[in-house]
C-alpha cells in the first residue's frame, strides 16, 4: 500500500478507504495504479464491443 494515495470518501452513511492509486477524477475521467492498471485495461477493453462504443470507418 502506497500511503501518499490513500483516502477516505463518505457516501451517504457507507464510508469507504481506498487502499490503491486508482482514482476518478473531477471531469470523470479515471487513473487507475499501477497494482490494477493492467486487470482494469483488459476488463474495459473486453466491454467495448458489447457496449458498442465504438465505430467502424472503412
């Protein structure tokens, strides 16, 4: 665990401490640490088809 990332967030009465790198930032982009980075990428990049966010341009 990397001490500088680590913070608290409350949500309604659920509060929660986040143990990692990984954040969303405030124009809800997101950066995950180098712990989950690879696992995250694989995850999203395994959603894109289904969730068809994209385009195809011949």
């Amino acid at each position: 665990m990397n001490e500088q990332y680590s913070k608290g967030t409350i949500e309604g009465d659920k509060k929660t401490e986040w143990i990692c790198g990984c954040f969303q930032t405030t124009d809800n982009y997101f950066k995950f640490c180098s712990m989950h980075n690879q696992t995250l990428q694989k995850a999203i990049q395994a959603q894109i088809d289904e969730l068809d966010m994209t385009l195809v341009i011949e």
